[in-house]
C-alpha cells in the first residue's frame, strides 16, 4: 500500500513537469522577471530562400574605410560567399567565421578568396562602422593567411535604408531586442553568382563537408565552382541556428523544460506499469486465483482460506 502510494505521489509529479510549459516557468528559475524578459515570437528570425533572385548590385554600403561601395564592386564578377552577420555578435557571427576561414583554408592554395572568389561580410546593425568592420577582416585575414585576401574579403557596413534592402533581398530575417540589446538571427552563408543572383543557402555554422542536394550532394567549393557557372540549388539540410546569447539562456531553459518533460513521460510510463502490476497482483490475491510469473509458472494463493496455522 505504501509503495502504492509513492508510485501515485512520483506519477503526480511527472504529469506536472509534462504539461509544464515555457508560461509556467517562474522568475526564481534565473531567468529575467517575466516583465523584463522578451516574450517568444513566431517567425521573427529566420531565412526563406530567394533562388536566383537577383541582388541590388548598385546598392551603396560602406567599407573597411567608411568609404561608399556597391555590391558590384564588392562581387567583380566571381562567384561570392555572402556573409549577413554583426561584428559585436557575442557567440554565433564569430562561429560563422570560424568555420569559414578553416574550410577556406583547408582549399587548394590555387583555390582562395581574392583568386577564384570572393568573401562579402555585411553587418546588418547599422549602428556599426568601419571600425568594428577593420578590426574583423584583421583578425580574420591573419588566420586564414593567403595572400591577396585583403582585396577579396571585405567587410561592409551600411545605413538604416541600404540593410533592410539587402536583407529583404536574400530573405534574411532578424531582430533587435532592446532588453538585452542584442541581435536574435539566425546562422548560414550565401552563394552568389558572378551576377549576384542567389545561387545556394548553406545553414548552420559548419561548412566542410559533403551537404546534400537534389540529385546527390556538393560541397562549399563545388558550389563555387557551380555558381560560377550560374548554376545552383536548394539544400535538402537546412539546420538554421538562433542566436540570442542562445537565446538569452531561454533557449538552455528551454532545452532542459524539454528534456523534463521528456523524462516525465518516460516515468509516467514506468509507474504506470508498476501501478497495474500492483493493482493486477492484489486483485488476483483478492480473487484467490493463481499469480502469473515471469518464468511462466503460476503461484498459489499463499492463503487458502483458512485461519493462519490451519489445516483441513
């Protein structure tokens, strides 16, 4: 009866944290108040593929030197990886860039940014200038280390009108939050034709690698070479991830709402079945018919009806 007992106290508290919900999680979790804390939305950030759409090639941004330049400067006619980011982004942007320059590195010497193609990284906070944009192709040309990258890697800002154009354009969607004074957006690198038309999305923050696409699959390098060509593609893996200092550690909480939830179904499950085994086991005792065993033999009642001690 006891053990029944706990089993039903355990079974009430697992159905608590399954039906627990992102609302129901209190201010005393560590997060922000509720009051403070910005409120989930749908569909804020985000990318939704624009395939051969055609960039805004005269669109005037600003260089490493503050100095006005159009997309069709930047792109001169090779293949392109476009790279929508903000510099002061504290996790994700620098994960992007990480990996980029090590699967540019890890290409052919013949086969480098500046040569065969080039690298377009565009801030889309237009609060940033040259300086933040300076200081990254900086840091991020001496680790990639091939001449002539300095020509063919740039870093760009741009205006409250000219962002909004750009990004409207490859489907990049994002926010500001002004609690946290943080950018939520999502990861992945664009490529573009020598035209600037959107040739291929790659998503997430890895980019070595076969990814697949209809038909078979490709690599970064081969959609270059693709894309030089005009040719291009959907992916068929589009992991996008969020950042928002992960979510402002929303997204942990809410990783480990999940994975309570998940346990609670799996102990709901578990007492469950120790409950009708229980309740089974005593109705049969109740009945005075036989117990099942797992082995297969059945076990008598232990009390035949008479007084303990008793005989017939």
């Amino acid at each position: 009866m006891i053990l029944r007992t706990l089993a039903f106290l355990v079974w009430v508290i697992a159905t608590v944290g399954v039906f627990l919900t992102p609302s129901t999680v209190g201010a005393g979790d560590g997060l922000a108040p509720e009051g403070d804390a910005p409120r989930a939305r749908q569909d804020v950030s985000g990318i939704d593929e624009k395939l051969n759409a055609q960039l805004p090639l005269d669109l005037v941004l600003r260089d490493e030197e503050e100095k006005p330049i159009t997309l069709r400067e930047c792109i001169d006619g090779k293949p392109t990886i476009l790279v929508p980011m903000y510099y002061r982004c504290p996790m994700l942007c620098n994960l992007v860039l990480k990996s980029m320059v090590e699967t540019l590195r890890a290409l052919p010497q013949d086969f480098s940014a500046g040569g065969k193609f080039n690298v377009v990284a565009v801030s889309f906070d237009p609060k940033e200038h040259c300086d933040l944009g300076s200081a990254k192709k900086k840091v991020v040309l001496q680790e990639y280390g091939r001449e002539g990258a300095e020509n063919g890697w740039r870093f760009l800002t741009g205006s409250k009108e000219a962002i909004p154009e750009l990004m409207t354009t490859i489907g990049y969607r994002y926010e500001f939050d002004k609690s946290f004074k943080e950018y939520n957006h999502p990861s992945g690198i664009i490529i573009l034709t020598p035209e600037g038309k959107i040739a291929r999305y790659f998503y997430g923050i890895t980019y070595d690698g076969e990814f697949r696409v209809p038909g078979g699959t490709t690599t970064l390098r081969l959609s270059l070479i693709e894309a030089a060509d005009g040719k291009g593609g959907s992916m068929l893996d589009k992991l996008t991830l969020l950042c928002y200092r992960f979510e402002h550690m929303k997204g942990y909480s809410l990783s480990v709402l999940r994975a309570v939830q998940i346990g609670g179904i799996l102990t709901l499950l578990v007492v469950g079945i120790f409950l009708s085994i229980a309740f089974y086991r005593e109705w049969r005792g109740r009945e005075g018919l036989p117990l099942a065993h797992p082995d297969g033999h059945r076990e008598s009642p232990t009390n035949d009806g008479l007084p303990s001690g008793g005989s017939s």
